[in-house]
C-alpha cells in the first residue's frame, strides 16, 4: 500500500437492527479502499438511535452530535425497531435522526438511483426501459413546506376545521441547493432537470428564476426545467432521460421514493446530506429491517456505496470512491448475492460474505 499522506476522522453511527452488521461490514471496505489511496482512517463508533435510547435515555446524545460535528464525515448504518414504535415523540430513534441532520445543518439530500446491469430484473420496469438507469435527485432538506410558517390548525370563516401549512424559500435556499446540484451534474453527465411547480406556484416561480440565474455559473452544464406532475411521470415512462434532479424539500420527498422503485433494490441504494461546510452525512436508504436483524442475511452493499459517496462528496476522494464502486460491481459480477436481491443461478450469501467478497475485489480489482 502506499504510505498515508491523508488523514481523516469518521464517525461511525452504526445504530439499530442491522445497522451494526452492515457499519462494520463496511468499515473494513473504507478502511482498504483508503489505504491503497493512501489514506488513513480514524473511526469513532457512537451511540445513536435506539442503542443510545437504551444507554442514556435520549436518541441522539449530546456526545455523539458534538463527535460528530468535529469528524471529516459520518457514516450512519440504520435506526429504529419495533421496541421503541410506541414511544412518545422526543423519544423516538427517528427523532434523533432529525436532531442529527438539524444539528449538521445538512440541506442538501443526494439519492441516486442506478439500475446495475446485473440487476435489471428487480426492477419494476420493463427491461428495455429500466436498463442503463443512472439518475441522482438532489433534494432541498431543511426549508419548503415542512418548516414554512404559518403552519397549524385553525377554524375558517364558516366555523369549520382547518389545517394550513405554507411553502416558502428564499433567495439564499433556493441559491445554495441550486450550486449543490450544477456540481453534481458536473462531476456526473452534465445535465441537470430542475423540476418545480412553476405554472401554479409562486415559492416554484421564484425556484426557477433563481436556478436559471445560477446557471449562468455553470455554463459547461445543460439546465432544463419540468413540472412535478410531468416528471413524476417522466420518471417511470423513461427514467434514462434523467442525469441530475433538482428539486424542492416535499416534490424531492416524493420522486427519490419513485425513483427507487425504480431500480427495486432498497438494499443497493446510498444516499448522503451535505452542508455548507462541515461534516456530511451518509447513510444506505432503507431502515433496520428489524426482521432479519441479528441473522447475518442483511445487503451490505447500500452501506458499502454510502461509503463510496463519503468519500467522493464527503472528502474529494474519487479514486477511492471508484475503487469502491468497482469491487460492488465486480461482486457482482462473480455472482454473489444476499437474500434481497437473489435469483437462481446466482451464489447467496450473508452479510459477513458479501463484504468478504467486496474487500477481495477491492485489494486485487480486475
Ligand atoms: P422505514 O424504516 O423507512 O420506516 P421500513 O422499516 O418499512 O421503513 P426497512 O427497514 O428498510 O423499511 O425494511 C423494509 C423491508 O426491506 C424489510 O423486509 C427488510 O428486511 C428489507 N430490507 C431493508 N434493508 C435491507 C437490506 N440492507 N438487506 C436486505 N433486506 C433489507
Ligand atoms: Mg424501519
């Protein structure tokens, strides 16, 4: 291996269910991949979730948010389960979720949603339509109607029940996601899909005009506009068109769900949070899966691309990024598979063996 010249702090939320299976499947990945990059890796495990619940009576403990705003990147595996589904709000494991991305001040949630050649058949789609899939939606996190004021319940002038909430963005909101996302587009094929509800929808008129202006920045990226309900269409009649998708907090909500069932592969797909500056946060997709926690049956392989964009958006890394990506197809390629994502001809494995596989096909790639 090459001589460490890069150092860098990751702090590991392994959380709940499967989560610590497929945080410490992955750990060995990042730590490989990095030192052939010449990079070294120091990893502190906390407390998150459920687990912390347990430990200290909150989910997310003012220890692991403070460790965390200091590390380079966090690497979060999966929180929740059905001990804790009863609980009172403050004392959910999702709640600590939502504690950790306000406290990271992330705004930015990147989810691609791939269709690998060696799993076209999970997907939802026909063949023809759903081969060669590769889009990223880059949703806005942390304004639109989800926080805008006012917000709350009220009685109208005929004495009848209402509830109201407000969609708002502001110049400096809609500026800051629209750079995310031309980044992206640059470092992906250069085509970037803003998708709104301009026609109806005045914080949609004011998204566009904004992201039209930032484009002037980025001249080598293409910028198209659509409207939400012609692209939730668009995404399922032919997803290929997509390369990068901006959008608001709720219209993102909505399409990053669809656009996963495209691929059909919840235990395949990464996703990262990023902020201005300071730490961004990656985690896979999917939830602990408390049904199959504990059996070594879990697909490491969203945890192990998390680690992959960890390293390509969270530190700058793409060479190690790539050698990530490479061992997750190469695996695939040799035919191993987990539970999730099966079929016959194919070798099943667990979770410990998938990673096994990955780390052999990231020391000696083909
Ligand atoms: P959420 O946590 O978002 O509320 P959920 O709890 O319904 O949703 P998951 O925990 O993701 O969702 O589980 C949904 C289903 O997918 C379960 O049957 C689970 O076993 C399966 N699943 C999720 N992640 C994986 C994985 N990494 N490997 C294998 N199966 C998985
Ligand atoms: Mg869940």
């Amino acid at each position: 291996a090459a001589t460490p010249t890069k150092r860098y702090s990751i702090t590991l939320l392994p959380g709940d269910g499967i989560g610590p299976e497929i945080i410490f499947v992955t750990k060995n990945v990042l730590k490989l991949a990095g030192s052939l990059e010449g990079i070294e890796f120091s990893f502190q495990e906390m407390p998150m979730g459920g687990a912390a619940l347990d430990l200290t009576g909150v989910p997310l403990p003012e220890e692991t948010l403070s460790a965390a705003k200091k590390a380079d990147a966090i690497l979060l595996g999966a929180i929740g389960g059905y001990k804790w589904d009863k609980n009172e709000k403050h004392l959910k494991p999702e709640t600590g979720l939502l504690q950790l991305r306000e406290g990271l001040k992330v705004f930015a949630n990147l989810r691609p949603a791939t269709v690998l050649p060696q799993l076209v058949d999970s997907s939802t789609l026909k063949k023809d339509v759903a081969e060669g899939v590769d889009l990223m939606v880059v949703r806005e996190l942390t304004g639109g109607i989800y926080f805008g004021k006012p917000r709350g319940f009220g009685i109208n002038e005929k004495g009848e029940d209402i509830g109201f909430n407000t969609e708002v963005y502001a110049t400096h909101e809609i500026d800051r996601i629209a750079r995310v996302a031309f980044e992206i587009a640059r470092k992906r094929r250069g085509q970037l899909c803003s998708v709104d509800k301009a026609n109806v929808l005045e914080a949609s008129m004011l998204w566009r005009k904004r992201v039209a202006a930032i484009a002037s920045e980025y001249p080598d990226v293409e910028l198209s506009h659509m409207y939400v309900d012609n692209a939730a269409m668009q995404l399922v009649r032919y997803p290929k068109q997509f390369d990068t998708i901006v959008t608001n907090n709720i219209f993102g909500d909505i399409l990053s769900d669809e656009a996963s069932m495209i691929t059909g592969s919840i235990g395949m797909l990464p996703s990262a949070s990023l902020g201005e500056s300071g730490p961004g946060l990656f985690e896979p997709i999917h939830g602990s899966a408390p049904d199959i926690a504990g059996q070594d049956k879990a697909n490491p392989l969203a945890t192990i691309l998390s680690a992959a964009m960890l390293l390509k958006y969270g530190l700058g890394e793409e060479n190690a990024a790539k050698r990530i990506e490479n061992a997750v197809l190469d695996t695939l390629n040799k035919g191993f598979r987990t539970g999730d994502i099966h079929s016959a001809g194919n070798k099943l494995v667990g979770c410990k063996e998938m990673g096994e596989e990955v780390l052999k096909s990231v020391d000696s790639p083909i």
